[in-house]
C-alpha cells in the first residue's frame, strides 16, 4: 500500500468512526493495519491513550522506534482521554517531513476520536450523551451485517445504594468504574460496550455461535461474584438479562437502542427479583410450553444417550437450542472444577440451575424443535430458557460422567447411573403429572438422587431406563469401569473421540435412514444401505459395498462392539447374510471377500477377530432405542484400549492406481459414453470414466454423495458374447435369479409390464415380437418399434427401465435387429451390470421368437443379432470409500 492508499484508509475508518462508535477490539485491529503499513513506508507511529487521571488505557504501535532518527513527541486532550503521540522516520523513508508529520496526526487522531467522545468515569460511550442513542443504533445496525447472532447484555450492580451509603460516593465511583473495565475486558472482542446510566451497562455482541454469549457472561458473572473490588475489598454480585437474536431477523426493526435493549433489561428485571446474582433471559413463550407436554419412555432412552456424547469435549454436544447446549458445556466445566464429594453434587446443581435460568418444563425432546417465534408487531422473538425436563435430564447425567471422565470423580466404577419416574399410581395416564429422577446407585444401595423436575408422563409408574457405568479416558489407571478408546481423525490424523456407544447402525432404505439419522449423534457409527437399486430395479442388494463399509467403520473404532441393522431384511438380505455367517463359512469366503471388497485377509481377520453382536429391528416404533440403549448402558463393554485401530481409508490413500486413459478407438464424449465389444470389456472403462470424470459430486439428503454423468450411452457391438464382467463371474446364480424375477417370469418387475396388455389389443412383447417380424418381411429400415415399459400409478416412484426400442436394420446385405435400451437410473458398479445382462439377456430371447416367427412363415433372408445400446438417464457412482475401492480394484484388474 502507498501513501495516497493508506490515507485513503485512514479517511474510510475516520467516516466510520464519526457514525457511531465500534468496539475497542475492532479499532485496535483496524488501527494495527494501518500503522504496519506506516512502518512498512519507514514511519514508526506509538499512541498512548490514557483516562484524565493520567492512568494508561492502551498503546498502539508497531515494532520500535527506528534507531538514530529523532522522536518527534506531543500531547494532546480531548474530552475523555489523553494522547500521547510519538513518531520517528528512518533514514530509507521517502515521505517528506511534513507528510510525515501529517500521517503521524491522523493516525493518533484516530485513537484520540475512539476515545474521548466517551463517559469520563467509565470510558465508554454513554446512552445519555446527545446523538449517542442513534449512533449507538448506527454501529450495531453495521455489526449484524456481518454476523449470524447478536446478543444484548443489560447488567447491573446489586445493592450498589449500600456501597455508597457504606464506603462513599468515591468509593462508589471507583466500584462503577472496576465494574465498568470487567464489561469492557470480558465483552469488547465481541461487541460494542456502553453504559446506560448510573450503575446500569450494555453491551451488544455479534458471533457465529450463540454459546459464546451465554459463556462470556456467566465468566462475567463469577467475576464479580468471586473476585474482590479494590475499592470496598471485597467482591459485588451484579444481575444479568441476556437476550440473543437471530441477526438476519433484525435490520428492519432497528428502530431505538430503547426498544433493542427492552427484552435484555425485562430479563434483568426479573433476575434481581428472583435473587440477585444470576442470569436470566427473556422468559419462554407460553404458547410453547403448552405444546408436546407428553413424554413417554423413548423420550428418556434419548435422554440416556444424549448424555453419554462426547463427554470429554464441550464442542460437541448435542442438544439442540444454543440455551441447551450453552448450559450443558457450563455445568461440565463447574462440576469437572469443582471436585466435590457425591453427596453435595446435588444442591451443587440445584443452585446452578437457579443461576443459569434454568426451569424444567413438562416438554418432550420434540420441543426443541419448534421454530423461531415472532411477536405480533413483527419484532423477532429472542433465544428463550426453553428447558424440557428429559432434556434437563440429559445434561446434568453428562455433566456427572464428564466430570467423572476428567478426573475419575465425582462417580466410582461401581456406580451405576439410572433415570426413574416417580408417582403413587401404578399406571401413570397421560397427561397425570409426575416427578423425574437421576439416581445414582453404588452396590445395589441409592447412593444419590436429584430431583429434575416435573414430567406428563405416559407408561407404567417407577418406569426406570439405565444409562450405565462411568468409564474413564484410555490412560486412566481405574479398573472395573467402562473404557473407551481414542480413534484417529480420517483427515489430519488429530486424536478425536467418537460419541460414546458401542452401535453401529445399518439402516435399510430411506425410511430407516430417516429414523437413524435422528440419533446418528448418538451412536459410535452409522453406514446407510439404500435399498431402491433392491426396490425399485429388482436388484440384488450390494453387499459388497455394504460389508465393505461396514469393516472399515468397524475397524476405524474400537469402541464399537454390535452392529444394529433397521428395516426390513428383504432389502439387505445378502448383506445380513454374511454379518451372520459363522466362523467356518467366513473363512471358506475369505478368498472371494478379498477380491470383492478390496481389504486384505488380515484385517478381514481382525474384524471377525472382533466377534460383533448382531440384531435387526424393524423400523419405527421403540426397539430401534431399546437395542442401542441396552447396549450404551451395558456394564460389560470390555476394554477397548485392547483393540487395534486400523483405519483403511488411510491405506488406501497412499495407494497409486497407473491406469491408461480410455483411446480414441473406443471413448466417445462423456455425454455418449462408450463403444465396446462386449459387456465385459465395457464394464471397468465405464468405471474408470465415471470415476475420472470431472464432473461435479452430487449430495443426496441421505448425505450419500456421488458422481453422475446426467446421461451416458454404451454401445455393445458384440453383445450376446462375454456378457458378463470378471468381477460378476461367481454371482451366475444371483445374475440367473435377477434374470428369472425380473424379466421372464409373467409376474416379474419388468415381465409383467411387458407379457401383459398394454394399450395395444397384443400384450406388449407379442405386440413387438409381430412388429419386428413385419418390418423384417416389408424390408423397412425406417422402423422404430417402441415397447413402454408402463409404470402404471406409480408415477412417484418410476421403474428403473423405461422403454425398449428394436430397430431392424440393414447392413452390407444382412438384416439385424438392433436394440436399445433405455433406463431411468443406474447405479454403476451393480446396476450397471445387471441390468445390462438382463437387458442382453431379454433381447436374445426376443430375438429368438422373431426368428421362430420368420421361419415358421417360410422367410428365408437371413436374420442376425445386432448391437446393443444401453442408455441410462442417470449413471451414477456412490463416492463411499468401499464403493470407491472396489471400483478402483476392478479397474485395476482390468489393466493388469
């Protein structure tokens, strides 16, 4: 940047600075740029701002005066502050002195107009100056621009008339003033801090995350409870309202820095009225706590796993409003600080809980879910203490096991923790209100129990869910507890730590999918198997990709020890089959399994090694949650630590594949596809060129991405000879049964559609079989013969094959039928295949009863098969790392 730049950029910041004020942590950010680029001209700058009483508030300047050049030096008030500014040239700066002298000014100046249009008891800009409210207004109306939260803080010092009445205005002002400093050092980083009036201050903040704010202001508040106040020697509680909106919502309704701060000083309000010395927060809405007040035994089986995540990191919890998450992470950290026996943790959590704003309500986990709220003027609601009691349930159980996980207290080995409902009835009805309890049970004795708070509870009374054991971190010397194990990130090779379950689920098809994905935080893994190719195109499922998938994940984690599949068995049935072979049948297909999933013997050994739990359950209902809780709360996981972690995702990325670009004779456009022989010389080019495509990835809701060519056309010149691809050779009797459901029998996917009537008199293949054998007889090139493949209602769910074409055509004095074949979507490394035997297949027969029909009418001109076209509207790859390697060693093979 030249000279004339940087006084640009001075002038921008001054423009910006005569709007309204900005934090001191953006200044000082803002103002180091502009004196780096001063020093980079050879112009060394320092300003030292100080408070009319001389005391220093900041220095700004970068490097050192430059050596031998005279300090130029000067000092200059203005209102609230005083500057002191010095600058020197080096003896390479080609600035004149005067310019030098110039830049100086401007840049202290800058500094000086920062702070002196400010309080001169506090330093900060105060509400109750003329214009300040509006550009107050003006600065935040600029900050949200950039952020996705801002929150409001209104705070105020409890009791402050006694400590004027106690030690004297004088003190009283030196208590305003350290109260002021502690607002501006917790918040300025974040935001804009002013005072409102008298010992009244707030701050208006902006972040990506709202826990921030709730943490920010908490640590504040334990300031001034714990940390004593050089005026009156000893500490000052203060009372805090906290309001958090969301800031896209508020541009338009920036009206007042009175109708901004309205919510937080409500807020405020209401914690001095409750106490003093806490935190609250614009108070929920009653409409909401009215709604899903209901909670049956699966809301508790989600609150035992929900605590049983991520003990050991707070960046990772998983409750779902910023008040949840914030207020979980906050009482980890108290409990893991405090290491206090058992017996006082529960009036421990009480008291945190009336600090924190926290009040149970008689809400279900659903709750969480509702949608922002807008007030009926149109002002956005804030962030409101939303506190459903199985969620409540779930922090104070992981702020337990946290606690225990750090430091191997407060819980032991033994202990074991549960969730109970307490009522007289032996029934409890909906909507009968009920008591919900944490204990904690040590040698079959109750050892603690906290009360969480009231419940409309549907099932049977004293219903209790078990959470488990504590277990502690992999170097910890306690025995008898439930271990867990680190795992190597897939990317920076970080140590991180999966959510502590031993389950992996398999669910089967969308709609387990769905349900998984609702407790996928919950669990230690999660492969989906999408069933459609089995549904939708009558295909076997891919159990290669799955199993593959499946050992990776498996051996990746060692703390995972049972796999739970979810669905229906029909759509992964080959899959299942092999999760459940016994030790004899795995090793008689260990040979084949290490071709077909590309892992090695020996750690094909090492995950059977593993003896994994296997059980299915159907989708919906409350098995899915009992499996995974049943196994979450066990107290007999084992020790993982005795378990390898074996990651093959990062094997297989230091694998080189060398393999030779499609040639000229053979690759067409990607849009065109391919012209082969036959099936099987097809099959590994068209990986290799959809896999080396560059063609974006695509994501599908499921998470799943792939690769797709939108339209791809393979053009098999030699069709009915080697039909099927090496990788498929031992699948004869899965590709003959794919054949026979599908295509031949009457009933069959497609072979219903095609034997049955259509719109023509003739079912549908009659009807071709008679066309062909027409055009044939008449010699007509021209003719197209189209057979639909009718999707009849089902036009939301569409049949993989759309329309087969049968072209008769001429060629060098013989006739041919030639077919086409178009299908809708084809996944490629097992869609791709079968549907095109299936496709060869059908077309053969085909061709068959035209020619029986030809010679039984005595045509003598010979009649050949021709080419085959195959043509898949979508052609498409899953990118999963087991789809990716099989893929890549079938290419691999091909070019050996």
């Amino acid at each position: 940047m030249d000279y004339k730049a940087l006084q640009g950029s001075i002038s921008t910041l001054n423009e910006r600075l005569l709007r309204g004020p900005i934090s001191d942590a953006a200044f000082a950010k803002t103002l180091k740029a502009l004196l780096d680029t001063a020093f980079e001209l050879g112009v060394w700058i320092s300003a030292t701002v100080s408070d009319p009483m001389g005391d220093e508030l900041c220095t700004y300047e970068t490097g050192k005066s430059i050596e031998g050049s005279p300090v130029d030096s000067r000092h200059i008030d203005e209102g609230a502050a005083r500057l002191h500014l010095r600058h020197s040239r080096a003896s390479s700066c080609r600035l004149d002195a005067r310019s030098v002298d110039d830049l100086a000014r401007s840049l202290g100046e800058l500094a000086l107009r920062h702070w002196a249009a400010r309080d001169q008891g506090t330093l900060l800009p105060r509400l109750q100056d003329p214009g300040m409210p509006e550009r107050v207004l003006q600065s935040v109306q600029e900050m949200v621009n950039d952020a996705r939260f801002l929150a409001v803080v209104h705070a105020d010092l409890d009791k402050f008339k006694t400590v004027n009445d106690s030690v004297g205005e004088e003190a009283g002002d030196a208590v305003i003033r350290a109260f002021a400093d502690r607002l501006r050092n917790a918040f300025s980083d974040l935001g804009l801090v002013v005072r409102k009036g008298g010992e009244e201050f707030s701050a208006f903040l902006i972040g990506d995350d709202p826990v921030i704010f709730f943490e920010r202001t908490e640590s504040f508040r334990l300031r001034m409870q714990n940390e004593p106040l050089p005026a009156i020697d000893r500490p000052n509680t203060c009372s805090i309202g906290l309001a958090v909106y969301v800031a896209a919502d508020l541009p338009a309704n920036l009206v007042s820095t009175d109708r901004l701060l309205a919510r937080a000083r409500q807020a405020e309000r209401r914690a001095k009225e409750e106490g003093r010395n806490r935190i609250r927060l614009p108070k929920a809405d009653e409409a909401i706590e009215a709604a899903d007040s209901v909670i049956t035994l699966n809301d508790l089986r989600r609150s035992a796993l929900a605590c049983r995540v991520s003990l050991d990191s707070d960046e990772a919890v998983v409750f779902q409003t910023p008040f949840a998450r914030a207020v979980a992470r906050l009482l980890a950290q108290k409990l893991s600080n405090s290491r206090l026996d058992l017996t006082s943790i529960g009036s421990l959590i009480d008291e945190y809980a009336a600090t924190l704003d926290v009040s149970p309500v008689q809400l279900s986990w659903a709750a969480l879910e509702l949608s922002a709220k807008v007030s009926h003027d149109g002002w956005p609601e804030p962030l409101t203490p939303l506190m459903p009691t199985p969620v409540w349930a779930a922090i104070v159980a992981r702020a337990l096991l946290s606690a225990t996980f750090r430091h191997g207290s407060p819980l032991t080995p033994q202990d074991v923790l549960e969730l109970r409902v307490s009522s007289a009835e032996s029934t409890i009805k909906c909507g009968a209100s009920s008591e919900l309890w944490l204990d904690v049970r040590r040698l079959d004795s109750e050892a603690l129990s906290i009360r969480l708070g009231p419940v409309t509870f549907e099932g049977p009374a004293g219903s209790v869910i078990k959470i488990g054991r504590p277990w502690y971190p992999a170097d910890a010397p306690i025995t008898g507890g439930i271990r867990r194990a680190r795992v190597e990130g897939e990317e920076d090779l970080m140590v991180s730590h999966e959510p502590l379950s031993p389950c992996l689920l398999m669910p089967i098809g969308d709609t387990a999918i769905r349900e998984a994905k609702t407790i996928a935080s919950f669990v230690a893994g999660l492969v989906e198997v999408d069933d459609r190719p089995v549904r939708g195109g009558g295909l076997p499922d891919f159990w290669q990709s799955n199993l593959g998938r499946i050992v990776r994940e498996c051996l990746r984690n060692p703390n995972i020890t049972r796999i739970v599949a979810i669905g229906e068995e029909d759509g992964a049935s080959q899959t299942i089959s092999m999760l459940k072979l016994n030790q004899e049948g795995w090793n008689e297909r260990l040979p084949d399994l290490q071709r077909r999933l590309s892992i090695g013997a020996d750690h094909l050994g090492a995950f059977r090694k593993r003896g994994f739990a296997f059980e299915i359950v159907p989708s919906g209902g409350s098995d899915l949650l009992e499996a995974v809780v049943g196994s979450t709360a066990s107290e007999h996981l084992g020790d993982p630590r005795t378990v390898p972690t074996i990651n093959l995702d990062l094997e297989m990325a230091r694998r080189r594949l060398a393999v030779p670009p499609a040639t000229a004779s053979n690759q067409l456009s990607i849009n065109d596809g391919l012209r082969c022989k036959t099936l099987a010389d097809a099959y590994p080019q068209a990986i290799q060129l959809l896999r080396s495509s560059n063609e974006p990835p695509q994501k599908e809701p499921t998470r799943r991405t792939f690769q797709e060519f939108p339209c791809f056309k393979l053009v098999l010149t030699q069709p009915f000879q080697d039909e099927v691809p090496d990788y498929w050779f031992k699948e004869q009797s899965s590709i003959e049964e794919y054949v026979s459901r599908n295509f031949t029998s009457p009933e069959g996917l497609f072979g219903k559609r095609l034997v049955h009537s259509g719109s023509q008199t003739q079912a549908t293949r009659a009807f071709g079989v008679s066309a062909a054998v027409s055009a044939v007889k008449e010699k007509r090139p021209t003719r197209r013969i189209m057979l639909p493949v009718a999707t009849g209602d089902e036009l939301d769910q569409p049949l993989g094959l759309s329309m087969i074409q049968v072209l008769p055509r001429e060629r060098e004095g013989k006739w041919y039928l030639d077919f086409q074949w178009i299908w809708r979507t084809v996944e490629v490394l097992v869609g791709f295949p079968f549907s095109a035997i299936g496709s060869i297949r059908w077309s053969e027969q085909f061709f068959r009863s035209v020619k029986e029909q030809l010679d039984a009418d005595g045509y003598v001109d010979r009649l050949e098969l021709g080419q085959l076209t195959y043509v898949a509207l979508s052609f498409h790859m899953f990118l999963d790392i087991g789809d990716r390697e099989i893929a890549r060693a079938i290419v691999q093979d091909a070019t050996r």
